[in-house]
C-alpha cells in the first residue's frame, strides 16, 4: 500500500542530498511531489531521477517573493498541499572570533527566517489535517565549535514546530521536525577544503558516533515518510532523533 497515494507534497531544498532522496521515497509511494532549490543544473537532474511528473521550481528560500512563486506553481500544477517539508539549509562554520556579519545572515535568512516564512507563506495552500516537517539537526541541543550560528538555527526551528503546531490546532496541522545526525551527503564539500580535509571531518564523525558510521539519505527518507504519513498521526510539535546515537551518548 503506498503511504502517500493521492497527496501532493512540497519539498524546499529537494535538489540534493536528505531532500531529493526524501522525494523520491514520496514519490514512489504515490504523492505527486514538486520541489525547489537555487541551483538549476541540480534541479534538472533531481526532476529526472524523482520521475512521476516531478514539478521543480529554481527559488531561494531567505527571497520571499521566491517561496510566494514556488508555491503558486506548485498549487497551479497539483492544488492544495498536504505535506510540506522545509528542509532547504546551508552550513557556514568559522570560529566566533571571526564569525563576520554576512556569514550570520546568510545562515540565518536561509535556515530561520526561510523555514518560519516557508510554513507561513504556504498556510493558504495546505490542507486541514496535513504534515509539516522541518529538518533540524542533532546539534540543536549540543555545542558545535565553529558552527554556533547554525546549531542556533536548528535550536530555533526546533521551537517553531512546537509553537506552529499550538497555533495550527483548529486546522489540525502537525508540524515536527526531523533531526539528523552526521549524514554522508554532498553538503561535506559545498564550503571548500581538500578531499583529505572531507575524509578527515567524515572519519571524526563517524568514529564519534555510537554506531561508528554516518547515517544514508535513504535512512532520512524513511524517517520524512514516516512523518508526512499516518503513521505518526499522534506525533505533534516534536522530534524524530535519527543520528546513530550522536545526541544521546
């Protein structure tokens, strides 16, 4: 039985990595899925590999204007959604010293105010009783060296499904947020550096993990299925935690 038959479900930053692997899962389990990202080339390929009349919109998430026409074209090609994943996010790390402006609202505008605005902005389009998700992060609640700003968005993210989920009651709309732990995707070799460098941040992550691996963008996919289903229907402002452990040990 397919999970999502006859529902359509949106994806930000569904061109790579956790949020194309998520699309594609929705995809074969019947949803008709329309994403968007900032890179066309990435969005070309993504449409090719979801299949199923894939819709893919090239937008940035912190340009409200972007989400506004992401929104208006997925409701002009599938109507009303039922499942809204945020999911689109950068990482920028660099210690607090010299952490400078431009770097704090370039993660900021994409990862808060662009999941804050891609859930209020799509209100008119979602159906009463459908899922939302935010991807998170397990850093939410632990300390980051270098990567302060991001591990605050994520903290931040985390408190809009809890309070979004108290506001969108009467429409009984659920808003939880997916964690990931370290996950081998290609955000490793967005921010520069060596391949030795990208092993070397892979190999120290894996090895502080209690199961001693990074986890598969086919693991995260299940864990977004599960949300966006009834299988988690009793599931409401709180976290799915899928990181080998890394949090809790």
């Amino acid at each position: 039985m397919k999970k999502l038959a006859n529902k359509v479900a949106v994806i930000t930053g569904g061109n790579s990595g956790i949020g194309l692997e998520t699309a594609k899962e929705f995809a074969l389990n019947g949803a008709s899925v329309a994403i968007s990202g900032r890179n066309q080339e990435t969005l070309d390929s993504a449409v090719a590999d979801i299949g199923h009349d894939a819709l893919a919109v090239k937008a940035d998430v912190a340009n409200l204007a972007d989400i506004d026409r992401f929104y208006r074209e997925a409701y002009g090609k599938f109507g009303n959604f039922d499942v809204l994943v945020v999911n689109a996010g950068v990482f920028k790390g660099a210690p607090l010293a010299d952490f400078t402006e431009e770097l704090f609202d370039e993660v900021s505008d994409v990862n808060f105010k662009g999941a804050f605005f891609s859930v209020q902005k799509a209100l008119p389009y979602l159906n009463d009783g459908a899922s939302v998700i935010i991807t998170a992060s397990t850093v939410n609640e632990k300390t980051m060296l270098s990567g302060s700003a991001y591990a605050a968005t994520k903290a931040a993210v985390t408190s809009l499904a809890r309070n979004f989920s108290a506001e969108l009651l009467d429409r009984r709309i659920r808003v939880n947020v997916l964690s990931p732990g370290p996950i081998e995707t290609p955000i490793f070799g967005k921010n520069g550096g060596s391949q030795e460098d990208i092993d070397g941040v892979k190999n120290y992550l894996a090895s502080t993990t209690p199961l001693k691996r990074l986890g598969t963008v086919q693991e995260m996919a299940k864990g977004f299925l599960y949300l966006a289903s009834e299988d988690s229907s009793y599931m409401l402002g709180a976290e799915l935690l899928l990181d080998g452990g890394f949090k809790t040990f």
